[in-house]
C-alpha cells in the first residue's frame, strides 16, 4: 500500500477546503449572475444613465488648456518630478546597500493608510509610498500654479483631482498592499474570496450601486441601544415628532429648550448613548428638552417647502410647548442646517413681532454662504440641474446622494478605508454607533431642497437683507436682537470655522463665539466627562470682523465647551418650577421616545 498522500482537489487545498472553494464561487457565480440580469433590466426601464453627471469632462477640458498656455511651466513641473524621482532612486539604492537615510517624502501628520511597519520596514513597499506621495504631492501643486483660472473652477479641479489621487493609492490596492499580500498568502486568499462576497453583497444592498458598509448595520437599533433617553412623543404633523424628554432633576428651568436638528441626518446623533448624550447631559443640567425628529420624506412630500418646514418644524413646535409646558418663552439649539433654519425663523419672527424665542444656540451652523468650504465644489449650474433631474424622477433626493456627498469630503477616512477593510482584507466592519448613525441617513424633498441649496449655497441669498422671502416676510437676519451662542469646529469640513463666524457680524444681539477643537461631529459631541479636546473662547466686548482677528485674542480652555454654555445658557433660562413630566401637562403623550418618525430608513 502506497504511502503517498491522495492529491487534493486544487493545488495545495485539502478536498475539503477545495469543496469549500468551489461552493463559494459557485455562489459568487449566481449572485453575480442575478446582479447583472436586475441591472440590465434597470438600464432598458431607465434608459441609459449620464456619463459625466457632474459635468467634469467640460471643466478639466478647459483647464487643461490653460496648463497647455505655459509650456515652459509646464516642461518646468516635469523636470522638478524627476529630480525627485531622481533622488528617490538613489536613497532606495542606499537602502537597499544598509544604508540608514531620511525618506524624500513622508505621508501627513495623521494619515492613517501607511501605518503598517512594512511601509517604511520593507524597501519595495517603501518606494512605492514614497513615489505615490512624490507624485500626489506634485500633481496637486501643479494644478494649483496654473494661472488665468477663476477661483471655483479651480477649486473644483483641486478636489475631483484629490479624488482621483485618494483612488490612486497604492494601499487601495491587493498586489501594492503589504497587510492584504500577507492576509492573502496567510489565509491562502480566503480574505479575497469573502471580500468579493461583501462586495456582492453591498452591490445588492445599494440595489446595484455600491453601497458600503461602513459598520455593523445589525449591531444598533434604533430605541434599542441608540437613541435611548427617555421621553414622550407629545405632538406631531406631516412634518416632525416633538419629543419632549424625561427631567433627570427635580427642579427644572422654567425656560424649556427647543432642539432642532439637521434634517439630512437624523437627531440621535444628540443622543448616541448615555455616554455622550448631549440630550441627557442636558436633561441633567436641570433643562427641559424638547426635539425635533423629522419626516423621512418620500414622494407625497415632494412639493414640501422651506416655508414649510419653518411653519410645522420649529414654529409648530414653540405652539406646542406652550400647550405641554405652560412656558411661553423658550430657549433654542439649531445644529448645521437646522441652525440655518432657525436663523431664518427668528428674523421671521422678528419681522412679525414674535417674541418667543429668548434665547438661541447654533451648532456649527452657517447663514453666510459666501465661503461653504468644500462643499461649494458641487454648487454650480451644471451640478445643481443634475440634482434638480434626479429628484424630478422621484420627489426626492435619496439620503445615500447626500451621505456620498460628505463621505467625499474625507474620502481616504470614509471611503478607501472601508474598501481596503471589506474587499480587500475581507473582514466585516466593526460595530461603531456613530457610523451606524451616519449611514442612517434621510432623504429631501425636492422643492425644499432645490431651494436650499440654490438661495442659500448658490446665490447666498439668506445673509442678505430682504434676500429671501419665507411666507410674505422679507427676510432679514440683522433683525435678530437676541443673544446667540455661537459654536464652530476648529476642522469642520462641511461648516467651516470661518463660514460659521461670520454670522457674529451679521445678528444684532449679543453674540457669544466659542471655537471647538475637532469637526462637524466630535466638535459638538463632546461630553465633559471625556476630558478631550479643548475650546476657544475670547471675553472682548465686541467681535472682531475676522476669524483669524478674534483667534488672536482668544484663550484656549482644554476639554468640553459644554459647560461654557450651559453657564451661558443658565442664565438666560429663568428661575427654578417644578420638573415637569412628558405627557402630564397640556399635551398627551403619543408614543415613546424616540417614536416613529426616526425609525423609518431610507430604501425600506
């Protein structure tokens, strides 16, 4: 009898890893199949879709000809290249003799896709970074040179070209990727095999597009482990839920406080877990809480409009907490869009008179949109026709455009990463809260939304006295008499720090600004207890007309802000009453905390 080992199935494999395999590609093979029969079917129901939507081929066209206008630069650029591929050739030449020398590029403080040892360990994968870097960097400080080009067309090339050199990388891909050549030789290319399977399966989640995982979706519910505090659902319209929250303190501020979040994202990013709850945390700094949750609208909401939203969002609500609370006053917070809501609501009021509002807080919210940071690379006329098409078809614009949008804005973070994770890696994505709340995005109205962003992004509109009219009222944010807060992101990417200031020189009242340290989110969401980051805050009596100008008398504070505004906020709120519980006043309870409105999701 022959010692010799049967022969496996496919070189190397045991029969029963070869079976495996092959089960794996047959079902590979059958949703693959079925994926491209739902997409033939879609494109002769829809016809073909536009080949350049955003309206690029134009814009680089005429770029690149004024690049070509200076052959002299340009031949210039060229030879700078390769005197530094020059340089970095002869260093990996000493590295590959021993020799100890300093890199010719290194990647940014901060970025996250070199991190693995190999990068600088291994000579190969360390040329390959450093080349990539040498020529990303050069590529971008080519185009920013080119002369004769307006400042938005060149913006525009600047982000699409990073876009490009984010897609470009050598770690988005197997072969140039020290950690997926391991994983790939380690597990015998499993991770390949169960990272197309995931590609399968996002491709049939986005129903043909490609919709990435960016968390464990089955990781949260909504009610269930996010969006926790208690509370009672005490009024709604076609519109909102208005949650009024449980009290955490027997005497509570005989000033209720109106939240009105954004409503291209959900609320309970205010209230994630108790943790970081700025919803709780509020609740137990004596203040009765009331939220805005809003409609995930679909068609029947299509002719939905700005006015609209002010009449049955916030001003639907200040009725109905004089109903549940007795209070005919109340305190405000409006969070990034929700903020230019409310700016536009108070010189409404004020137009008119109104005087319920006593005070109000904005989260990272901008009423000048002379400078919308990067965001302003999509407001043009070719752009916003293709919004205006796309939402034509349905009513409106679905939450996943929106959410494409800002994942673009960091794309290596939000992007690359997760394909590097899912298809290249073929792991799963951890469960994160804060990304489950990101994917959970909502959809816009399209008469509302093309308002938006046309009067506001556009021709910024709203900053400008009489610019807009909202149900017969000119709209005039000079009219604001009453004290605001002002919160901005230090790294903000969707409302920067500099946009968000320039509302100081705009209200009339008093206006108290505090820079945050980080972004759009942790800038906000940024519980004492977490002792990170810090806040700015400059005590002169008068802000002065620049960002840069009050930054340079300002005093860095380390850790939260909220207890700045809560000091701020306190003061403005009234004396001590009784708490007062959801559902026992004027108004009865509909349902629980955080109700219906919020659970519904885009694509259900």
């Amino acid at each position: 009898m022959s010692d010799t080992p049967a022969p496996t199935a496919l070189g190397g494999l045991s029969p029963e890893e070869s079976a495996k395999l092959q089960e794996a590609f047959k079902d590979i093979a059958t949703r693959s199949q079925k994926l491209l029969q739902d997409f033939s079917q879609k494109y002769q129901s829809e016809g073909p879709q536009p080949t350049d939507p955003l309206h690029l081929t134009q814009t680089f066209m005429d770029f690149t000809a004024k690049m070509m206008a200076d052959p002299n630069r340009l031949v210039q650029a060229q030879v700078e290249l390769w005197q530094q591929y020059m340089k970095l050739w002869q260093v990996t030449a000493q590295r590959m003799m021993g020799q100890t020398v300093a890199p010719v590029a290194e990647p940014a403080r901060g970025d996250k896709r070199f991190n693995d040892p190999a990068w600088k360990d291994e000579v190969v994968f360390d040329y390959l970074k450093q080349s990539y870097l040498l020529t990303a960097r050069w590529l971008q400080g080519t185009i920013k040179e080119v002369e004769g080009v307006d400042e938005k067309t060149a913006k525009k090339v600047d982000f699409y070209t990073r876009q490009f050199i984010d897609a470009v990388s050598p770690s988005n891909f197997a072969m140039t990727n020290p950690q997926v050549v391991k994983a790939t030789v380690e597990s015998k290319g499993e991770n390949l095999l169960k990272g197309l399977k995931n590609l399968l399966g996002d491709l049939e989640r986005g129903k043909g597009n490609l919709a990435i995982r960016q968390t464990d979706m089955d990781a949260f519910k909504v009610g269930g482990n996010v969006a926790t505090s208690p509370g009672k659902v005490v009024f709604q319209n076609d519109v909102i839920q208005l949650i009024q929250y449980a009290p955490a303190t027997e005497e509570v501020y005989e000033v209720p406080l109106l939240i009105v979040p954004p409503w291209i994202n959900k609320f309970y990013i205010l209230d994630l877990k108790p943790e970081n709850s700025f919803i709780k945390w509020a609740t137990e700094q004596g203040y009765t809480v009331f939220v805005v949750s809003w409609v995930n609208p679909d068609e029947r909401l299509a002719k939905m409009v700005f006015e609209d939203y002010m009449n049955q969002g916030p001003l639907a609500a200040l009725d109905a907490i004089e109903k549940a609370t007795g209070a005919r006053k109340v305190s405000a917070i409006g969070y990034c869009i929700g903020g230019t809501l409310m700016a536009a609501t108070l010189a409404y009021m004020a137009a008119r008179g109104d005087d319920r509002i006593a005070a109000c807080t904005f989260f990272t919210a901008q009423v000048d949109f002379s400078e919308p940071g990067e965001l302003g690379v999509f407001i043009d006329e070719d752009q916003l026709a293709s919004v205006e098409e796309m939402m034509s078809k349905k009513g409106y614009l679905e939450g996943s455009e929106m959410a494409t949008t800002f994942n673009m804005l960091r794309a290596n973070d939000l992007i690359w990463s997760f394909v590097v994770n899912n298809y290249l890696m073929g792991k799963d994505p951890f469960p994160f809260d804060l990304l489950f709340w990101n994917a959970d995005a909502t959809r816009m109205p399209a008469a509302m939304h093309s308002f938006y962003l046309r009067n506001m992004y556009q021709k910024n509109l709203l900053s400008q006295p009489g610019g807009i009219v909202i149900d017969n009222v000119p709209i005039d944010l000079r009219k604001i008499q009453i004290p605001v807060y002002i919160q901005a992101g230090k790294e903000d990417h969707i409302a920067p720090a500099r946009s968000v200031y320039k509302a100081t020189q705009i209200f009339s009242g008093p206006a108290r600004f505090m820079l945050a340290g980080s972004g759009h989110i942790a800038g906000v969401v940024n519980p004492p207890r977490n002792k990170k980051y810090q806040h700015w805050l400059n005590e002169t009596a008068k802000n002065p007309p620049t960002l840069a100008e009050w930054q340079a008398g300002a005093q860095e504070f380390p850790g939260s802000w909220w207890h700045d505004w809560d000091k701020w906020l306190s003061a403005l709120s009234g004396p001590k009453v009784a708490a007062r519980v959801p559902g026992t006043g004027g108004l009865p309870a509909l349902e629980d905390a955080p109700g219906s409105y919020v659970k519904v999701r885009s694509g259900e």
